[in-house]
C-alpha cells in the first residue's frame, strides 16, 4: 500500500508507523507524522538494515535505525530528481549546512552542523514504514541491487568502501579485523578493487566463509597473546581495516606490519584508542579514522557494488516489535550472520 498522503489546500502531510527505543530498552510502536516541504520526498520503507549503532541508543525515546531502502510515495513541488515509483535509500547523515568548508569541498560527513542519526530528526529512521527527507540526501538504488541487500550498504557498504578507496590501492595487501557486518563488505570490496586480502577472526568459525568471499588467508587470533609475530605471516600487511565491534589492541598487529603503514579504525566506540608512541614514529605508521561516507563516495560505492555484484549476507526479520527484538538480540549475542535486515514483506523479501 502506498504510503497516506493528507491532502489540504496549504502543504500536504504524510503519516505512518515507526517503532521507537526506550528508557527501558523496549521498542515501541508509534505513529509518525509530517508535513512535506519542497524540496523533500516521501518514502515508503520496505527494507532497514540493522546496524551495531543502533545498539547504542536502544535506550533513547527516539525513533530506530539508519540505514533504508524504499520506494518514493510523493515528492515536493521543487523535486526534480526523483519521481514516485523511483527506489532510494539513506544512510547515517541527513543533511548539512552546505556552506561551510567541509561542505564546499565535498567532505559534508564534516560539517559541525550536520544532521546525523543519534542527534536529530528524533522522530523518524528505518524501523518505520515512511521517511521525510531532503530530496538530496536520498541516493538512487541501482537496479542490480535487490533492496534487502542495498540495505546495509547505506551505512555499512559506505563506511567500508570510502577509506579503501581513499588510502588502498591494488598493490597493497590489505589486512581485515573482525568478520563481522563490516568485515565480510570490506573483503569483498578490497578484493574487487584488486587487493590481496587477509583476515583477521577471534572466531575459526569464519574461516570458510572469508576464503569464499575472496580472502587469501584467515587468522584466528582468539588465542594469540601479546603480539602476532607467532602467526607465521611472511608478507608484511600494508592497510589495516578494523572492523570489529569492539576497541582492539592495535600495538598488537605492529610486528606484522609494513614500513608506513596505515591503520584505519572503523570500529564507533568512546573507549580510549592507544598505540605506541615510538614504534608508530620510528615505522611511520599512520592512524586514519573513518566514519561516514560522502554523498558522491555514497552513489559511487552502490555503483560498485552492483557491477562487481557485492552483497551482504543477510538474515531476514519481519518489520514488526517482535522481528526487531529477535534481530538486536542476535546482533548483542554476536549471532547474526552478517547483518540483520527488517522487511514488511517478510515472506516474499526476494522478490
């Protein structure tokens, strides 16, 4: 059913369901309601990815979820890119101020006044079956690309993609920690970009899965102590992705290590990043942080990935309470094979 559009003579007004968090932890169903501006579009959501961020403000009164795919409903009178009917997406960042530094340079995901997911527009997200968005920060879903597995790439398709293509190249070797909703896209880009790849897992259980997507080697770590030097790794590891949910000790991964390497965290956390001072001045190692993806990287990474035909792994969820709390719990327990997505349209979700 297409999402209800309240007509008046003044402004046009949509409605719809979300579900939101609480002060108890418990996702609630709610309504939501706005009026359309002219230049925003009406989304009808049919899919949401199911993001580690979201863990963070289950606790919050604020709608859930950030990464959707839909299907334009109706569009504001000063839309001229998309048209109903049209698939879309968004991801993390809902706007900018689009005069600042940052925003003339193209770097937006920069902007101080930016609107971000966990900070504005408390009254809408994925868990929902509408969004009200500025028109521009919506991103064309191309057709190759099924909307359950264009979900999570709006925010962890993205956030992989921009640093490899910003600091990797198809000569280095790229070393991946964690294979978890992150690790296993960031594989699958970096080896489509031309890059040998190697993983690193405190799970063995994985091990299968990282060769098929195209890693060349897999290390359980689970058990390694102090350093890695006792893997036994040959080659030295040029780029380090961290992927994985929770801080890890980067001083650890130095003795396996290339001569000016960059190691990039991924991993969103408040806990306190520490490396050797010495060891990083005297090899030249760089730390680079990534986050959030540009628009132009955003469109360019969904373009990728559907001619290089890139998807996650997915585990399907009705778009209910009940669906969303199966879907966390399996995400907290480190259950979810590799990311969780919610559909309405639960049974025939292929389609």
């Amino acid at each position: 059913m297409p999402v209800p559009i309240l007509e008046s003579n003044e402004y046009r007004t949509a409605q719809g369901i979300t579900f939101r968090g609480s002060s108890n932890g418990r996702i609630l169903k709610s309504s939501f309601q706005k009026s359309l501006g002219p230049d925003e579009v009406v989304v009808k959501v049919t899919h949401s990815g199911v993001c580690g961020t979201d863990l963070h403000y289950m606790m919050q009164d604020m709608v859930l979820g950030h990464e959707a795919v839909g299907v334009v409903s109706s569009v504001g009178s000063a839309c001229t890119i998309f048209k109903p009917g049209d698939r879309v997406g968004w991801g993390y960042e809902h706007y900018s101020c689009g005069s600042c530094t940052p925003c003339l340079t193209n770097e937006e995901c920069h902007c101080l006044k930016a609107g971000y997911y966990g900070a504005s527009d408390f009254d809408q997200g994925s868990f929902s079956d509408i969004g009200v968005w500025k028109e521009k920060w919506l991103f064309r879903i191309p057709d190759g690309i099924k909307s359950e597995d264009a979900a999570p790439l709006m925010c962890g398709g993205a956030s992989c993609f921009s640093p490899l293509i910003e600091h990797c190249r198809p000569i280095d070797r790229v070393g991946i920690v964690g294979m978890g909703g992150l690790g296993h896209l960031a594989i699958q880009f970096a080896v489509k970009m031309g890059c040998e790849v190697v993983v690193f897992s405190r799970s063995e259980s994985k091990h299968t899965d990282a060769l098929a997507l195209g890693a060349s080697a897999f290390y359980d770590i689970q058990h390694v102590p102090s350093d890695f030097s006792s893997l036994g790794i040959t080659k030295p590891i040029d780029r380090l992705i961290i992927t994985a949910a929770s801080l890890v000790d980067i001083s650890q991964f130095y003795p396996v290590l290339s001569r000016k390497a960059i190691v990039i965290p991924l991993t969103a956390t408040k806990e306190t990043l520490s490396v050797p001072y010495y060891d990083t001045l005297y090899n030249g190692v760089k730390i680079i942080p990534s986050m959030l993806s540009t628009r132009y990287m955003q469109t360019k990474m969904l373009e990728f990935a559907e001619r290089h035909k890139i998807c996650p792994i997915i585990e399907k969820f009705p778009m209910t309470e009940a669906g969303i709390v199966a879907a966390i719990e399996k995400l907290k327990n480190g259950q979810i094979r590799y990311r969780a997505v919610l559909s309405w349209d639960y049974s025939n979700s292929r389609d």
